[in-house]
C-alpha cells in the first residue's frame, strides 16, 4: 500500500494573505495559534490594511464594535471587571510591587482601539490612583496620573477624551480632560488641560488647565454624562443642554472643542423641524459617518422607531438620512 505524503505547510506571507482576506474571527484565531503568526499580524502595516475603509480598502475589522454589559445585574458586572482586571492589569500592578487586588481598573473611555482606565483602590485607607491607557492588540499600557485640580468640580461636570495618532496628535495618545462647571457662572468658560504619550514617557504630566471663552453656551451642561464625545479631525463635539424650556429652539446644540488652536464654537440642532415626540427625551446621541460627517440620532418617545440625522455642512445644516424601525428585530429577539 502507499502512503499519501502530508502536503508541505505554507509559507508565512501566503497565511497572512489567507488571513487578510477572511473575517475578524478568523484573524483573532491565528493571532492565537502561535508566537510567529502573532507577530507578523500585530505589525503596523497589517492592522492598518485589515482596519483601512478608505477608497479601495478590503477592510475586516468592522468600523464599530458595539457590546452590552448587564448593568441590571451589578454582580455579573462587576465580575466582568475583575476579570479584565487581573487578566489584562494585574501583571503591570505586580511589576510595581503592589498587590493587584487592592484595586481595580473602571474603564470610561475609548478611541480608536485605545481604552483608559481608571485606576480605584478597593480598600478606602489606600491612596494609590491613576489612570492607565491600554492597547489591547499591541498589549501596551501607560500610567499617568490623575489631573491636578480634577476633584475641584464635581464628576458630572468633567469629560475626558481619547484622542489617537489616527487623529493627527503626532503621538500615540492624547487624553483630554474637559471641566464644564465654568458655564455655570460669570466666566462662561471651560477649562481644559491634556496628557500626551510624550508626556506619559516622561513623568506624566499634564499641561497647565487653560480656560476657553464659550459665551454662547453659558447655563448649559452636559446631556448625558457618560456619552462619549465625538472626534472629528481634530475637533471634539459634546451635546449639551440649556437649562430651561424643553420646547425651546435652543435647548440642545453642541459644543465643539477644536484641540490644536485651543477654541471652543457651537453647532446648531433643528430643533424646530423634529416632531415633537423627541423633545424632553433622553434618548439623543451624536455619531458620525465613515466618511467623517456629524450624525444624530434621536429615540422617539412613543414606538421603537430612530430618526437620524445627518449634518451636511456648516452653511447647509442638518437633513433627515433614515429612519429605523427597531420594532421587528426587538420582538425577534425577544
């Protein structure tokens, strides 16, 4: 009898163009397999071809990956937590000598495949805070410490944002740390102040907190504090709310930020032309497109329906894009 011969394994480059082509499933399983294949995937060149939608790009990994964490069970949260804490973290808390269980890390932001972390003692007599950035691909994680002044305001009236080299910051990572409790008094201002990669090389230490004049905005406060901002080219965007009438025209509007000229501006919301179902209702969030135009979207208040709008430009406002009717999958799901 003869033995068919096992055919010959194939060569690295032609298993990463197997892979390229596949789906983000896939590519997550062969990162596994083995030290060599790991490595070539982690490079930079190929996470920017399998994550690239630009003209002609055969991108993989999906622009946006959405999960849902049961926050109606605190225990199963909690327990999430634990886990991506000694996981992910406890090996760096253990390289500094401390006990990582005397603290854990609460997630609150992310950009662009970056998180940042908040660092909390379990044990109320420790005094050890921070916060950590942590690539979860490239496996890095930098420490830099809390703001100065961060507990002056109180937490509702502070925003951080997690800017990435995508955004054009000419380093690996900026986090931003916005204080809005100016806009309730005299001075109408916020005041911002940023850490940088460069600086988190360093001792990690935060600019001095600069003040930005925001007149038009003065009695307005952020809609929803744990929305995260959204980044477009270098300009954030917050949705804010005016203190006062539900029904007024200005009772919305958002906030801009642009981070290399230091200058704050407001965008307009077409409060008059959306029904008014959507007026006083929590559910109205801000996104954005592929393409980096500024979206919102607004829950109705009778009827599982989402009405999202699309802003065409500065001097042509806002238009309606689409409707969604959630109201079929829900009730598959359910």
């Amino acid at each position: 009898s003869t033995s068919t011969a096992p055919p010959p394994p194939l060569p690295p480059d032609v298993l990463l163009e197997i892979v390229a082509r596949s789906d983000a499933v896939t590519l997550i399983r062969c990162a596994a397999c083995c030290k060599l294949l790991r490595r070539d995937i982690l490079s930079p060149a190929f996470i920017r071809r399998v994550c690239s939608h630009g003209a002609g790009g055969a991108a993989i990994v999906p622009p946006r990956l959405f999960g849902i964490l049961p926050s109606h069970d605190p225990f199963r949260a909690a327990e999430y937590r634990a886990n991506f804490s000694e996981m992910h973290l406890a090996p760096l808390l253990s390289r500094g000598g401390g006990d990582p269980r005397a603290c854990f890390y609460d997630p609150f932001t992310s950009r662009n495949g970056l998180v940042a972390l908040k660092l909390r003692p379990t044990n109320s007599r420790r005094r050890k805070s921070g916060i950590c950035v942590y690539d979860p691909m490239a496996g890095d994680r930098t420490l830099v410490p809390d703001p100065p002044g961060a507990t002056n305001s109180p937490p509702y009236y502070q925003a951080y944002v997690l800017l990435t080299a995508s955004d054009g910051i000419g380093c690996s990572f900026l986090l931003l740390m916005a204080d809005f409790a100016g806009l309730m008094d005299a001075s109408c201002s916020i005041k911002v102040q940023s850490v940088s990669s460069d600086d988190a090389g360093g001792r990690g230490k935060w600019s001095p907190a600069t003040s930005v004049s925001c007149d038009r905005s003065q009695g307005s406060y952020r809609r929803h504090s744990s929305c995260s901002a959204v980044v477009l080219d270098g300009c954030i965007h917050w949705l804010m709310v005016r203190s006062g009438d539900i029904r007024s025209d200005d009772y919305l509007h958002v906030l801009t930020y642009k981070v290399g000229a230091a200058t704050a501006g407001r965008i307009e919301l077409p409060m008059d032309r959306l029904p008014k179902s959507y007026y006083g209702d929590g559910g109205v969030r801000l996104g954005s497109t592929p393409d980096g135009r500024l979206t919102m979207l607004f829950r109705e208040t009778q009827g599982l329906k989402i009405s999202v709008w699309l802003r065409l430009s500065a001097d042509a406002g806002w238009a309606p894009h689409v409707v969604i009717d959630v109201e079929t999958p829900l009730r598959s799901l359910m």
